[in-house]
C-alpha cells in the first residue's frame, strides 16, 4: 500500500532509492518516482514498474546524496506520470511523497483553490504539497514547522517523507496511521516503509508512531510530536539479514515461501513446543494466560488470508479447548458497534501488522477496555505495538503478495493456542500428549507434500484455460476451501469461490457442467463420508474432480479426475497440509497464464488505507 524510502548520507542517492523501491514493490506498483537532491531538485516519475523507471533514468549522472522515493499503489486517481509521487511545491522548492488517504482532500483542495493554487494531479497527496506551501507562505516557518502546521488541518492517514531542493541537508518525514521506519547507520540515514529497503545498511532502526515525525541531518535526527515535543526513540536491533529478502534461486518469492513452510512453521513452534517436557510455551502471552484460559468468548478479527486463518482458529479453538469463537472481517466490526463485554477477548491476526481495518478493530477493543492479543509476522509493525500482548510467526519477511507461509504459520500458532487452552479444560494428557508430538511432525509432513509438486503442475497445465473454478471442503477443512479460491483469484485472475461442501446443493451446483473444474479436500476425516457423496453428485453431473485426500485412501482413484495425496494427520492439523497443493495449483496455473505472480494487478501485500 504505497513504498516510501528516503535516504541522507554519503552514497549516491539514486542506488539506495531504486534498491529500496524494488523491495518495497510489494506495497504498490502503479507508478514508481523519485526526487533527488542535487544542487536543485531532481524529479523522475513513471507509470508502471521501478524498471520503467528506471529505464528512463541518466543514473551515472544522478550523483545527489539526498532523496526520496515512492511506488504507489492508487487510491485516489488514476495510475498514470502525472499522479505519480512525488508531487512538487508550485515554486519547485520542496518535493513530498504519500502513503494513505487524505480524507478531507476535496475541501482542503477547494480552499486552496480558493487562494489561487492551481492542481496537475487528482491525488489528494497534492493537497497536502500546496497545503504546506500555503501555511509557508504565509508564516515563512521554516519547513519542518510547515509540514507540522499543516498536518495539523489534515483529517486521515498517512505516511510522509519531503526533501528540499534549497537545503541539501534536510530529510523530513511523518506518520499518522502509514507505517515508517528509520534507518540509523553511520553518518547515514534511512527510511523506508518497512525494514526491507534498509536491511541491507543496517539494522538498527526507530519506529516512528501515530503522530510523531522526524527531522533527520547528516549529522543527526530528532524525532518529535506533531505538536513539536522532542522525544527520546529507543534504537532497535533487527533480527533478519538480506538472505530473508531474496529469492534464493527460485523464479518467484511466492514459490519460495511455499517451499520455505516447513522451516518456518519449525521457527514458529521452536522453544514453544517442548516435546521433552511435554509442554508449550507461548511466552509473549504467558503473563496474560489467565485472562485468555477463562475467557467466556474469544472474537478473532483478521482481513484476506488472515482471516482464513482466523476461521481455523475458530474450529481449533472451539474443538480443542470448547470456549466459543467469533470470527470478525476487521473492516465490518469497527464500523457495527461490536458488543463486547467483560470476560470477552480479542485476538487479531496480521502478517503485516499493518492493515488498517485491523488495527481499528484493535483499536475499538481498547476503546472498550477489552483485552486485545495480537498474532502478527511483522516484528515491530504498529499492530505488534499496539495490542497488550502477542504471538509472533517467525515466518520471516514474506514477500509475495499472496500469502502462503504465514497462512500456515497462523494457523500453527492456532493450534498451539488452542491445545494449550485445552489442556486443562477438555483434553486428557495422553490425547494433548498425542496431539503435541503430531504437532513436531507437521514440518516434516509438509515436506512430503511439496514432493507432490511435479503432479500438481501437471494438473496445472490441463486447468489454465479455465475460467471458472470451485473450491468445496467441510469442517477444518472449509478455510482451506476459501483460501484455495482466494489464492487462485488473487495470482490467476481466474473466478473461483470456496463453499463448505454441503453447500453446494443449495446454489453452486447449478454452475456445475464439463467445463467447471471442483477441488474437493476430502480428507478421512468425520465428515469424509458426506463429502464423497458430494463429490458423487458434480460427478453425475460431468464436473471435473480434483481430490486431496489422505495417503493410502485409493477409494477416490475411480471417482475423481485427479487425486493429491498429503500424509494423514489429525484432523486438527490437517490444514497444515490440505492448504499446501492449493497454494502451488494456483501458483502453477498463474505462471503458465503469463501472470505477474509476485505481484498480482490491483492488489498490495499491505492494505494500510480502508
Ligand atoms: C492484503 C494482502 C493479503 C492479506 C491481507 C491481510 O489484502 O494482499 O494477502 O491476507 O491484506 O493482510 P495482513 O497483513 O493483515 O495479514
């Protein structure tokens, strides 16, 4: 959702910007610009890709040591140069960059029109340009207490960074609501909307919250208030190094990152599982234990893949540990006056830790003083930040728009909450015993699953022309069903929808016909019954079936088109491996489509507007 990066320092400019831009490409790749320091001001902007930018950039002559760079994701106007950040004051002093929403954008703009500034985009990052020439204009503040007063009109989100053509040693930049992180090297300084454009020079870095802005020099930074109190930032240390932010040889990030799943779901279970002694651990909640174990109802808020996942916790939470679950869209609950009493609980669920109906729910739950857990991917994102405690993936950055790895490595952290509260509530010892030792044999399952990659591309092949699909499953195993549709909407573009399988008969089964390939999850589970009926009823009716069930079961050979064997496991866990064919079906037919599979048309990793 829009990629800020700012650099001050000694290295050219222009190579940390567009570096940090392709790393941030994930956030938005509507246009991508940057503004260089370089005596005066430096303005390069392009529809399209940071390499079409870059295309168009004398770079061995772009030797400024100041800048800032942007790749959009739009909201307001269309992607074009024009709308392209950054946007430039009207006397060409200062140039801006903008990630999030100016919501009182048209009276604002009105007003300035009004006092005879004139407007070439239709963004509303324009506004806040002409804005802050306006207020200094008029008060002749220096820039910083310009942008301060100014910010000081705007009603909404965002997340900003402003370099000035007359003062080669100035960075500015602020948040309310968009993330931004700066990067403290030495004698250098970094922005960037997360840590992926600053990584590679450091990774000591400030997060900058709700309302505070910084004034970085190369000498220095302050960070302050809006309203211009000087705080004191603690210095993080990053934990990731470069590795995490490459390909490591794969074609794609996302093929990476379902390759990376059994590893990640063992950096998420590590020091929390203890098989020897028979216990897990999920230390970010340990204090707050109590009030989750006696919780009289759990609300789970999550948006996209997150809320897949949620779904799982809900079967997991209520099977496992029998405290009732609600699953909330975070963009629906803030705005239906939730009812929330004492004993209830919110647990929101994040990769990025970012996403702004997500933090509003966690934000409506404090607002009601009801404790609210975070399970998030992103160390330090302002939902870690913001909720009173919470569980970490460990999955490590996740590049590829579509999510995969942390799907998984929520639906772990699900589980290990789930059988913890189960524990002494509703599972005897031998079963939470039996159930905690089939958890450390999740990753090496997965591994076996992915050895099903050459079949499934296979499969790919015969599907990729299709228009339509249907993803059916029960139980556990309808999340799956959802994001399996959701992951082959979101990278192929081809119409797919998730229904949990007994549905099908009250509407879907019309659309059933030769051209309407099903994937049925028909794992021996205790609706495996049922669901072979279902798949019964699309074969009488000549659609094509393609079954994952459980090594071993050969009753489907004869029924189905296509079967995907995944190892059997408790049903508990059996998304854990269920999901996995889904991710690389969807990741093998949108390759052979031509789609742009880390970075599907219209979508970003990190919806930080609502
Ligand atoms: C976007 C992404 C999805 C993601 C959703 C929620 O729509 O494209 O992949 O599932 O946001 O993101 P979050 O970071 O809150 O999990």
């Amino acid at each position: 959702m829009c990629g800020i990066v700012g650099y001050i320092g000694e290295r050219r400019a222009i190579d940390v910007l567009l570096r940090g831009l392709k790393r941030l490409e994930y956030r938005g790749y509507d246009s991508a610009g940057v503004a260089i320091v370089d005596g005066h001001l430096k303005i390069y902007k392009k529809k399209g890709k940071v390499d079409d930018l870059s295309k168009e950039l004398d770079i061995p002559n772009l030797l400024g040591r100041l800048g800032i760079g942007h790749t959009r994701w739009a909201t307001h106007g269309i992607p074009n140069d024009v709308n392209a950040h950054p946007h430039v004051s009207s006397s060409g002093e200062f140039a801006l960059v903008h990630n999030g929403i100016i919501e009182n954008y048209t009276a604002l703009r009105d007003r300035l029109i009004q006092r005879g500034y004139t407007f070439e985009s239709e963004t509303d990052t324009e506004v806040l340009v002409r804005l802050v020439e306006d207020v200094r204009e008029t008060t002749g503040l220096p820039l910083e207490e310009a942008l301060q007063q100014a910010l000081r009109h705007v009603v909404g989100t965002y997340g900003i960074a402003l370099v000035s053509g007359e003062d080669p040693d100035l960075l500015i930049a602020a948040r309310k609501g968009s993330p931004l992180i700066l990067g403290v090297g030495a004698g250098e300084y970094f922005l960037g909307s997360d840590a992926a454009p600053i990584i590679e020079y450091t990774r000591d870095v400030v997060y900058l919250n709700d309302g505070e802005m910084v004034v970085i020099r190369r000498d220095g930074y302050e960070v302050r208030t809006i309203d211009n109190i000087v705080l004191n930032k603690e210095v993080h240390h990053l934990e990731w190094d470069l590795e995490h932010i490459e390909k490591g040889g794969y074609p794609h990030f996302m093929l990476k990152e379902i390759f990376e799943q059994p590893t990640a779901i063992e950096n998420a279970m590590r020091g929390r599982v203890c098989l020897d002694k028979n216990c897990i651990r999920l230390g970010g909640l340990l204090d707050d234990f109590e009030t989750i174990r006696n919780a009289r109802r759990v609300i789970i808020c999550a948006c996209g893949t997150s809320w897949h996942a949620a779904l799982v916790g809900e079967y997991l939470i209520e099977g496992l540990a029998r405290i009732p679950v609600e699953v909330e869209y975070a963009s629906e609950f803030r705005y239906r006056q939730p009812i929330m009493r004492d004993g209830d609980i919110v647990f929101v669920i994040s990769q990025s830790g970012e996403t702004a109906d997500t933090l509003a729910a966690v934000r409506e739950a404090k607002r009601q003083e009801i404790p609210v857990f975070g399970i998030c991917n992103t160390v330090g994102s302002t939902i870690a930040r913001e909720t009173d405690a919470g569980v970490y993936l460990h999955a490590g950055p996740e590049i590829g728009v579509a999510s995969t790895k942390t799907f998984t490595g929520q639906v772990i952290v699900l589980a290990m909450l789930a059988l913890e509260l189960g524990r002494d509530r509703t599972l005897s010892d031998d079963t939470f015993t039996a159930y905690l030792q089939e958890l450390g044999r999740i990753p090496e399952k997965i591994r076996a699953v992915l050895e099903s990659d050459d079949l499934i591309r296979d499969i790919a092949q015969l599907y990729r022309y299709t228009s339509n699909f249907l993803y059916l499953g029960r139980g556990y195993n309808f999340p799956v069903a959802l994001e399996g549709a959701l992951k082959l909407k979101e990278i192929s573009y081809i119409h797919a929808e998730g229904y949990p399988a007994a549905e099908m008969k009250h509407g879907p089964i019309a659309l059933i016909d030769q051209f309407m390939p099903v994937v049925f999850v028909a794992i021996k589970d205790s609706t495996y019954d049922k669901i072979v009926s279902n798949i019964e009823e699309v074969v009488a009716r000549k659609g094509h079936v393609i079954a994952i069930t459980d090594e071993g079961n050969g009753q489907l050979d004869n029924l189905c088109e296509h079967v995907i064997r995944v190892p059997a496991t408790e049903e508990f866990l059996s998304p854990l491996l269920t999901v996995i064919p889904l991710q690389l079906l969807s990741y093998h037919i949108a390759v052979m489509r031509g789609c742009d599979v880390d970075q599907p048309r219209n979508l970003a990793k990190s919806v930080t507007v609502e």
